[in-house]
C-alpha cells in the first residue's frame, strides 16, 4: 500500500510508460539506464515488467528511427493485430538508357563499342571476349599516360578519388536498391565507384537537393582472367528510392579495353527495415526524428569557411613560432576538404587556409557531386590567383548555373593558365564567351564530351591567342569555327578533334594546320570519317614537330596512295601512331615506319590483313623503345606468331584481342 493508495490497474491499460526524459538520462553518448532501472524497480507495476519489455521498447524506437513513419504506423498496427507484415518484392531492372557518360570506344553514328550498348538486357554474357555489342571506354592501362599528349597531374588530388570515366544509367521505376550487378564480358575490374542519384531523371522538376550517395567504392584492384565475369559488390542501404545508377571506373590496371553488357538493378519499393542485429543502441537511436545526414567532400563549404562559424582561439601554440612560409608548405599537402575543416580550429590557421596561394591547383572533379552555386560563391574570394582549375565532371543537373559561373571567372579568371571542363553540361555560349573574354593568358582548355556547347559557342575560343592544348573530343565543333581557331591560336601544340562529327572537311582543316600550326606535337584524329591523302599531306609538310597521331577508324583513308609511307618520311619524331581499323595497312608501311620512325613507342594496327610477320619483326628490331603493339584481329598474326613475338621482344606488350 503506497502513500497514494492501492495501486489498481484496468484492463488494457498501460502497465509502465516512462516519459521521453526519463528513457534519456545520458550525456552525448550510450543510452543510461540507470534512472530508467531505478523507476521501473520502486514503481508498482514492475513485477510485471521484464528485461525484454524494455528492450522491446527501445527496439520500436529504433525501427520508429530507420522507417518512414507510415511504415511504422502499419508495421505496429500489424503487430497489434497479430496480422503478417507485407511483403516487399524485389524489382529486377535493366537499364531502360544511357544519360551521360565520359568517353566510349565508339563513333557517334554507330551502335558498336557504344556505351548506349549499356541499355536493355545483356546481348554478350555469359560469353567473353571482343565484342561490337558491349560498351566500350576510350583508354586502358598507362599507355595514354606515357605518350606525348599526356597532361600533368592535378596536386591535392585525394588518394580515395581513382575514377577516370564515369557512365549514367536510368531505370524505369524508382526502388530502393538491395543489390547490382554489373556484367563484365571482357578484361573486367574496371568499377571503381557506383553512385545513386536522389533526382529522378524522368521527373518534371527536379528537387531543391540533388544528393548522391556512394552505394560502394573501392581502389582499383587487378583482375587476372579476361573471362566474363557478373561483378556484385556489397552495396549499402540509402534512405530514398533511386533509378539513376551511376558507374565509376578506373582502367589503368587493365590489359586492354574493358567491355561491359548490362547493368541489373535490384531493388525494393518500400524502404527496407535495418537489421537489429547490425546496429548499435546509441543515445542518437533514441530520437523522435531522423538523424540529420552529413555528406563527406563539399557540401557545408559555405559553412565550413563562414567566418560565423569559425571561432577563435586565445592560443596558436607553437604555430605562432612557425615562419609563415613554412606553415603553407605544410598546408599545401591538404585537400581542399581538409583546409575548410582546418579553418575553424583558429584565428591563424584560418587565415592560412583562405590565403590565395593555396589555390593556385585547384582541382574540384573529386567532389563533382558537391559543387555547386554556393561553394563557387565561398571559394571565390580566395581563388583571386588560381592558375589550375579543375571544374570536370561538376555543374549537371542545375547545381551550377550559368550566372555563378560566370561571375566567378570574372573574379578569378585572369591569372589562369589551364581549365579542364570536361562532362561540364551547364556550359553555354555565355560561358565560352566569358572565358574569352576575361581568361587572356589560358594556355590549355579541355572541353572534352561537352557534346550540349552550341556550335556556334566555339567561335569565342578564336580570340584565346596563347593556347597551345586544345580539346574538343566529342564536341559539335563545325568547321568555320575550328578554321577560325587554327588561323588565331598558332601557339597550339596539342590539339584533340577524335568524334568531331560536325566538321565537314578534315581535309581543309588539315590544310589549315599545316599552315598555321607549325609548333603541333601531338593531332588526335580519332574517328574523323572524311580526312583523305590531301589532308595527310598537308599535315606531314606542315607539322614536322608530330610525335603522336592518332587516325584511328578514319576508313577514307588508303594505303594504296602512298599516305602512311609519307607519314613515316616525313615525321621522324612520331612515338605514337594508332592506324586503328585501317584495312589496307600493309608490310611496305611497316617497313617505312621501321626505317624512319625509330623513336616509335606506340603502334596500333588492329585490322589490318595485309600485315605479315616479317614485317613486324622488322618493326620490332629497328624501333628499340617500343612499348606497345596492337595487331588484334590481323588475320596474318595469329596466336602463335604473338608467342614467338613476344619470347624474343619481352619489353613490348603485343595485344591481340579475341572473340570466344
């Protein structure tokens, strides 16, 4: 008998409900239980109460924590009920198409080696091998790494960033992905990374917040067979329903060109529950409402570097002993990440972290899914002496606009000397004039697969005098604008048209550098449908300096004129030349190439049946520094011949693809 009376309790009434404070006497940590004990243990009703019913309590919280509230309600009113909790079924999905992707081996006009291959159900596996069905990137291995045309590397690069080329998947319906599988028919392990997408690619209007999420990330690792292979990484849960997949990849351990089939979607309508087993009960597990989510890169830019934010220090430590100049070597190895978080620990490192010359390399591709108006906003005021800009890959999807862009180049332009756009779909005429116009000293621009730009867009890059790299791989580039660009930038050393479906006459063109471009060194001309014997001779005259050309797949061109045999006379710099496809390549080029292209690394002659043995032999004794033979599909070099190859040249990798 209590002070209070008998304690009577009714029918259906609650034995013990303790209030949201009681349940959470703890102190930014793991849930206490002591107060929650001593309650239960003096109140009346706790020989009713057991161990698991507290539990069970805080097992409802959790799941009440980790569902939607209206999956909540109706897995309670089941288990009330004694009813059995619906099922969700899982969803199999193949890709229904192709959003966006970085480079493919393909042409634009075409299905094979496409990454449009990527939609729809599988057409190659389970069978490996070389096939025209697949989806097919530009570059494996090293080998584009070490030839003439390869660009310097990016500093405070972070080390978990390896992606080289990206690909952007839709399904048809939106679902909670519980598994992916990817399917590899040729040299797989190139999947570095798959991302989904919180916008819906079929929606009218898109959110406020585009999030990704990285369902799985791992470094490049070597796969040693070349089999077909179902790759199914274990993915995590995310907390809204996606159907844009996005892949990742890195080739640079491959033997040879990845090819993938399909892409397989798993997933559910109704977000799963987490397992019990696989949590922690945390003090964070207990909250009515969900945990606010964090994202890493980017994201809180505007926050992390707000002076409200950043609170001072009485004391700088020894950092106040520091020579200023020795305090920025050390920051200079951070990522930029790391110097926004830097900048709130004190007063000096704050002003260390916004100093301009830490942002002299500033490379954003890594957190792509982050950057957007807000960040170039915050970022402005301290990339006033930026020299590298890495922008690639950022900007879809309306995260930067035109405006920001803009105004941000206004502030920042006019020291910079190289700006990578590549994948940059928000670009406009507007922007390419901005560029122009307040970006003078620009030396190297890359407009790689900004297949949006308009035409007309490129006839600003004309009044850039001083370029000397150039890349427009994938563009809609047209002729007027490209012989505008050759007649004012004669400082252009690396010039890159491969897929440039919109020029009408590489012949022309080639004319044009041959009299403006003397300094070229490097011509990528991959995929060029129209450029003849005219145009090669215009370049072999005019553009002594070429040490890499890459006519590959250019099928208007014929051995029978005697092109590659002036090629071979005429540039005796070349390391690099790909006649990729090229049918009529024969023992006489070979020949040619041998006797006057010494300094030949990389040859590719995949196609070609009118090379024999004798001939690469040949090839293989005079150039000593060669690295890198593709004779796939040469019907005269068979396996055997490769073997015998390679036994006496083991310093040159010998590729020699096959179809099972």
């Amino acid at each position: 008998m209590s002070a209070r009376g008998p304690s009577v309790l009714r029918p259906g009434a609650c034995f013990f409900k303790p209030s949201h404070k009681e349940l959470m006497h703890v102190s930014r940590g793991y849930l206490t239980v002591s107060n929650f004990i001593i309650h239960i243990w003096t109140s009346p009703a706790f020989p009713m109460l057991t161990v698991l019913s507290m539990f069970y309590y805080i097992y409802l919280r959790r799941r009440a924590r980790t569902a939607t509230r209206g999956e909540l309600m109706n897995h309670r009113r089941a288990i009330e009920s004694n009813r059995p909790l619906p099922i969700n079924v899982e969803l199999v999905q193949y890709a229904k198409e192709v959003l966006d992707f970085s480079s493919h081996y393909g042409s634009e006009n075409s299905m094979s080696y496409t990454m449009w291959n990527l939609a729809g159900a599988p057409n190659v596996y389970p069978s490996s091998g070389d096939f025209t069905q697949t989806a097919v990137f530009r570059t494996y291995g090293t080998w584009w790494e070490l030839c003439p045309s390869a660009r310097l590397p990016f500093t405070r690069t972070p080390p978990n960033f390896h992606s080289q080329d990206y690909v952007e998947l839709a399904f048809e319906e939106p679902v909670f992905p519980t598994a992916i599988h990817v399917l590899e028919t040729y040299h797989p392990g190139s999947v570095v990374k798959i991302l989904a997408c919180s916008a819906s690619p079929y929606s009218q209007n898109l959110p406020a917040d585009v999030r990704w999420d990285v369902l799985w990330s791992e470094a490049p690792t070597k796969v040693n067979s070349p089999q077909a292979r179902q790759f199914s990484p274990c993915i995590k849960q995310i907390n809204f329903p996606t159907n844009l997949i996005r892949l990742e990849l890195n080739s640079s351990l491959l033997d040879y060109y990845t090819e993938l089939d399909a892409v397989v979607l798993h997933g559910v309508r109704e977000r799963p529950l987490l397992s019990l087993s696989t949590t922690m009960i945390a003090m964070d597990d207990l909250d009515d409402d969900e945990d606010e989510e964090t994202d890493d890169g980017l994201d809180c830019l505007n926050k992390q570097f707000s002076a409200t934010t950043f609170r001072k220090s009485t004391t700088n430590g020894y950092f106040d002993k520091l020579p200023y100049e020795l305090i920025q070597l050390i920051l200079s190895h951070l990522t930029v990440p790391d110097l926004c978080s830097l900048s709130q620990t004190c007063k000096l490192l704050y002003q260390h972290c916004c100093d301009p010359l830490q942002y002299i390399h500033l490379n954003l591709q890594p957190y792509w899914a982050n950057i957007n108006d807000t960040a170039l906003e915050y970022l402005q005021p301290r990339c006033v002496l930026v020299q590298w800009l890495n922008l690639s890959w950022t900007g879809n999807r309306g995260t930067i606009s035109v405006s920001a862009f803009s105004r941000f180049l206004k502030v920042c332009g006019s020291e910079l000397l190289r700006l990578e756009l590549s994948c940059g779909h928000f670009l406009n005429e507007t922007c390419l004039e901005v560029i122009a116009e307040t970006c003078q000293n620009l030396q190297e621009l890359n407009l790689s697969s900004c297949d949006k730009l308009p035409p007309p867009a490129f006839n600003h890059i004309a009044k850039l005098y001083n370029l000397k790299r150039l890349i427009l791989y994938r563009t809609k580039v047209e002729q007027t604008a490209m012989l505008s660009i050759l007649n004012f930038c004669s400082e252009l050393q690396h010039l890159s048209l491969g897929s440039c479906v919109m020029i009408e006459d590489y012949d022309t063109v080639a004319s044009m550098m041959g009299a403006k471009c003397k300094k070229l060194r490097t011509l990528d001309l991959w995929r060029c449908k129209n450029i003849t014997e005219n145009g090669i001779a215009a370049l072999a005259s005019g553009c002594p300096l070429l040490e890499e050309l890459d006519l590959g797949w250019c099928p208007t061109l014929q051995s029978s004129t005697g092109c590659f045999a002036k090629l071979a006379r005429k540039l005796p710099n070349l390391q690099k030349l790909f006649l990729t496809a090229n049918r009529s390549v024969c023992d006489s080029d070979i020949e040619e190439l041998a006797a006057n292209c010494i300094n030949l690394r990389q040859l590719d002659i995949l196609g070609t049946r009118m090379v024999s043995p004798a001939s690469l032999r040949k090839l293989l004794e005079s150039c000593k520094d060669l690295s890198l033979l593709d004779v796939s599909f040469c019907s005269q070099i068979d396996n055997r011949v490769v073997l015998e190859l390679n036994a006496n040249f083991p310093n040159v990798f010998i590729k020699k693809s096959f179809t099972q």
